[in-house]
C-alpha cells in the first residue's frame, strides 16, 4: 500500500465538501481505520475544506487542491487553495474564533480532536494549505 495517493481538484463550491470527505474516507479505508475513526477523519475533511470554500475566495469560487497519501501507517490529507490566505494564523486556530459572525469558529478545534496531528500554513494574499495526519488506533497499540 505505501506509495498509493489521491489527487482530487475542484471549485470551492459547497456541494464539493461531501464529495471529497467520501472519497477521503474510501481511500483512507486501506488502513484499517474503524467506522468511529472514518467518521472523525470525515469532519476533520470537511472542516479543512470548508474552510478553503467559505473563506479562501470570498467573491468568486476559487481552485481546492486535496491530496491524500499513506505515510508509514498514517493517512495524511493535504487541503490547500491560493486564496486570501489568513492573516493570524494562531488566532484562526483558537477555539470559537471565527471571522464570519453566522460561523461557530470550531473547525480547527474540531480537526485537531479529530486527528493525531495539524499543521496550518499560510500566507496572506496567497493562499493556505491544512496538513491532517491520522493513524488507525490498530497501528498506534
């Protein structure tokens, strides 16, 4: 299985966030994740999405990049756009922060309960890639 990877690019548009959490978690099935773990990997997914679809391109739909590979045991999903970008990156990841009033601000809250691990880059005006890496609990006994 090591060497295996998915390519995935589309708009940011909403209907996309369901497409790829199911198609993160089919790949990530490989592994021998639980149903409880592919669940969690899916909102950690759609969080890291959604974020590049409601934030990223505040105008006009923008391209999403996600790129999944296995990692010696561990599934890691990369989430980038070359969006807006965000500012204060350490902020944006406090819990109930949000810049969007109608938004509860839990996404990064959400994807680092989710996952083993969560890198954030970014810069403003060019964009912002979310890196999730999560192993299978047979594989961390």
């Amino acid at each position: 299985m090591e060497g295996n990877y998915l390519h995935l690019e589309f708009p940011s548009l909403p209907p996309n966030v369901g497409v790829v959490r199911v198609a993160v978690a089919s790949f990530a099935a490989q592994l021998g994740f639980t149903w409880a773990e592919l669940e969690e990997l899916k909102v950690a997914v759609s969080e890291a999405v959604t974020n590049a679809v409601v934030h990223a391109y505040p105008r006009d739909p923008g391209r999403v990049r996600v790129r999944v590979r296995l990692d010696g045991g561990a599934l890691v999903v990369e989430v980038e756009d070359e969006g807006v970008g965000i500012a204060d990156v350490e902020r944006a990841r406090e819990t109930s922060f949000t810049t969007d009033p109608e938004r509860m601000g839990l996404g990064f809250t959400f994807m680092e309960s989710f996952t083993d691990h969560v890198e954030v880059w970014s810069e403003p005006g060019r964009g912002t890639r979310v890196t999730l890496v999560k192993r299978p609990s047979t594989s961390r006994e």
